[in-house]
C-alpha cells in the first residue's frame, strides 16, 4: 500500500500489485486542463497548473517549473487568461489533490435526498510535495455526497479552462469540479481538497481535454436520482413536476427507431403490430432495458404517441441544477460551506508576481525517450476496465438486485463519436433556446448507466434536404434580436 497521505474518504484498490506499483507517465503534457492559485493567510499564494498527456494521465505543475511547459500547453494557458476565467481563482488551502473521474455510481434505495456515490478514478497528490511519488496515479474509489457532487459542478462552472477549437470565436471547455476529501474541519483548515476531472479516456480522447458532453451526463444523471427521491419522499420542490431534457436527441431518437417508433417532427409514434416494445420501450444510454418504475421517464410511454423532449446544452444542465439546490431544503450543508468558503479571488500580489515568469524559448524537436510505467500484468479482475467492479459489489445487498446506476465516462466517450447528430436545417425547437425560452424538459431514464457521448465535433454524413435558392437579406432590413427572457422551467423554482 502507497504510505502517502490520501485523503479520509478516497479507499485504494485492494489488490497489492497495484497498490505498490502505481503509475507514473513520463510523456509531455499535451494540454492543460485548470489553472489556480494556492494560498491563504499564513501561506503564500503559488500559481498552479494541471495537465494531461496523450495517455490521459494527470500532473500538477507549480510556477517555477510553468516555463519549462511545451509550447503548446503555454498556448493554453495563455488563451485561457485572455478568456478570463479559472485564471483569476485561488483556493485558500495548503494542500491538494488531483482525480481523473472516470465513473459515478448511485447506490439504489439509500434514504434520503443526500446520498452517498462513489466516484472512481486515479487520485494523485497531495500537492505541492518535493517528491516525485505523488506524481503517482493510485486506483481507488472516493466517497461524497450527492449535494457535494452537484454543488461542485454548479460552484466551479465559472472557472472552466477556455480552448480555441479552430472555427472563428468557437471555444471548449474542460469542467473541473472542487469535491472534499475530508471532514469540514480538515477543509476548514485547508487541507483535503480534490480537484476532480471527468476527462476523455486516453485511448479515446487523444489527449482532447474538453468535456462538456460528458459533466452534462454527470448532471442528468444526479438530477434524475434527484428527482426520483423527491418524488419518493414526497417533498414539496420544483423538481418534482418537471422533466428533463435529454443529453443527446440524436442518440434518443435513433434508439426509438430502433425499438420501432417513427419520429416525424417533434412526435414519435410506434409502429402498429410492433410487439415486445413495452414497458421498455424507452432507451438509456447504455442501450439497456429500463425497469418499469422509469419508463414513465418522459410521459405515458405506454400510448403510441408522445412529444419528443429537447436537447440540453451543458449550460442548460448547470442552470438546472443550481435552481434546483437552490430550494432544497437545509442547502449547503455544512461540508459543502466549507468548502464553498475556500474559494475565493486570487490576490493582487498573486497575479502580478506570476505574470513576471519569464517564457522559455521554443525546445528542439527531439524523439520521445520516455516510456509510461505499467502494472505487472494480474488476473483478468483486477484489469482498468473492470477494476471498480469489486467496489460495487461491496455496497449491493445479497437479496437486493443489482439496480445499482453506473455512469462510466470511458463507455461515454466511446459512444459519443457515433451518436453526433448528421449536419442538416435548423429543427423548430432550437429557436426556444435562441429566445430564451425553453417550453419542455424531459429527463432521461437512468439506470446502471454508461453515458457514452461524443465530442461535437465529428458528425456522421447524411443526406441534405433540397434548399431553396436563397434570398440575400437586406442590412436595412436586418430584424432587431428579441429581448431574452428566462426559460419556462425557471419560473417554476420562482
């Protein structure tokens, strides 16, 4: 076992092998994914930078060593400062860590709003740390809350890391989600504070850091354990009476056609003589039979007709969930406060002493001499991909059946690139999120969920309907932008 401090609530794998070994990655970064200050009252504010490399593995890099950064990791940080967003941020605190998120699951039938989940992924840290060793990625499991869960996607949205992605003025970004790893008193004292990131897995990604498909699965999928146990509970909150929208429409109605419905419009309709399609006529993500309590997840499924839900955007997900905290009763609880307590503007003195780091100039080309440590090779269960399986069989019951939901961002990602809707005209609802006004949200049915999602970008051909020979608009005549106005569902929390 590693004799680094980890932090109270993250448990290790128990295998030995991997324990001892870890993994160290000696590949250059490729890109970064956050930019912080660190500091407080009786420590001095240092600036600090995470990266990932093409194996998808994490590094914490303090100022001294930011010059020293390749060149297109500077580019990076440099266009994410001119943005304006994470740049500014300082954590007050003395140490922390770093988590690559690459699965959530939600325990079936705990009591109450606020329950535990497990979050799996590859922690390392404590930093700052002389040692090399902390560099090292250790497997395991870390348990919060839900509302820390959720309240760290809403509180750390504005300080998401800003890429240029190409098109002009077209921008991605990395989410990072600030989650305590310890009591509130250790986090009151500044320690036991984790930075997690739900990333592409490395052999997908391609080192790509932008994840909002994938934080917008995270959010859907909270909301929609959320809003089950409000409904169970029979606590009177806004939540209760609406729906969700789903994460992808693509994805949605092709898995409707596939369980014979025919989408023309806004409106799926079943196929007369089509048998075997009820209760779970509705798809999940994973493309798994949904249990008869969710498939009223978007309407009376059992009619043959209903309304198609929008598609939300990653914004759309975030605003959504921060009305809804807003109302739940005894939010924040007292380890959330404290560690919304820890965040705060990076100081004058701070800034100005990092903007005086002085830029290397450009490295030669030079071959790659590093390779990146591996396990020695162990039983077929103690493999990456199937590794939090023994975690998960230790919070099942043995007369309980595994209900258990299980969103595995490398299975989101995988799908992603399959699921990208083909280029085609405007559809009629995307013009309620110009206006403002969003009419309908759905929710997606949840279950042991594997959210596959797809970066934007890659979209599958298709045919594209006849155009109409188009008219040139007159500048003159150009029609004013209507007024924005709050989106339907947002009255309900008012």
């Amino acid at each position: 076992m590693s004799s680094r401090p980890l932090p109270r609530y993250f448990v290790s794998r128990t295998d030995s092998e991997w324990s001892e070994q870890g993994i160290i990655s000696t590949l250059e970064p490729v890109h970064a994914i956050d930019s912080f200050f660190l500091g407080g009252r009786h420590v001095v504010e240092r600036e600090w930078l995470v990266t990932i490399d093409a194996a998808g593995f994490l590094r914490a890099i303090c100022d001294e060593q930011l010059s020293d950064l390749p060149e297109v990791v500077q580019q990076d940080l440099a266009f994410n400062e001119v943005i304006g967003s994470a740049a500014s941020r300082s954590m007050d605190g003395i140490e922390f860590y770093t988590f690559h998120l690459e699965a959530l699951e939600q325990p079936p039938e705990t009591p109450g709003l606020n329950d535990p989940v497990y979050l799996y992924g590859t922690l390392y840290g404590p930093f700052p740390s002389a040692s090399e060793e902390n560099h090292r990625g250790i497997q395991g499991q870390l348990t919060v809350n839900r509302l820390d869960l959720l309240a760290g996607l809403v509180n750390s949205a504005g300080y998401s890391f800003h890429y240029q992605t190409g098109a002009a003025g077209s921008t991605s970004r990395c989410f990072n989600i600030l989650l305590p790893g310890d009591r509130e008193e250790e986090i009151a004292r500044g320690k036991g504070l984790v930075m997690a990131y739900p990333l592409m897995p490395g052999e997908i990604g391609l080192g790509d850091p932008w994840n909002e498909f994938l934080v917008s699965n995270l959010i859907f999928d909270m909301l929609a354990a959320l809003k089950e146990d409000i409904e169970q509970e029979k606590i009177n909150h806004p939540l209760k009476n609406l729906t969700l929208p789903v994460v992808s429409r693509f994805s949605f109605e092709k898995e409707l056609e596939s369980r014979g419905y025919v989408i023309k419009g806004e409106v799926a309709m079943r196929q007369p003589n089509v048998a075997g399609l009820l209760p779970n006529i509705l798809p999940d993500v994973l493309s798994h039979p949904l249990p008869s309590a969710v498939t009223n997840a978007i309407g009376k499924v059992i009619k043959d007709k209903f309304t198609l839900p929008p598609e939300g955007t990653v914004d759309d997900f975030i605003a959504l969930a921060r009305e809804t905290l807003k109302n739940l009763p005894g939010y924040p609880p007292p380890r959330a406060k404290a560690l919304q307590n820890r965040v705060r503007q990076a100081s004058v003195e701070a800034r100005s002493g990092a903007s005086r780091k002085q830029a290397a100039p450009p490295k030669p080309v030079k071959t790659p001499q590093g390779t990146v440590a591996t396990p020695q090779p162990v039983n077929r269960k103690h493999q990456k991909s199937e590794w939090m399986q023994d975690f998960i069989e230790t919070h099942r019951q043995p007369e309980s059946p595994p209900v258990t939901r299980l969103t595995n961002l490398k299975s989101v990602a995988a799908t992603a690139q399959k699921a990208t809707p083909p280029a085609s005209a405007k559809p009629s609802w995307m013009t309620d999120f110009e206006s403002g006004s969003q009419t309908r949200i759905h929710e997606e049915p949840r279950t042991e969920t594997s959210a596959k999602s797809s970066p934007a970008k890659a979209t599958p051909s298709q045919k594209s309907p006849p155009k109409e020979a188009p008219t040139k608009p007159s500048p003159a005549k150009a029609q004013p932008k209507p007024p924005e106005t709050k989106p339907d569902w947002m009255k309900d929390f008012e």
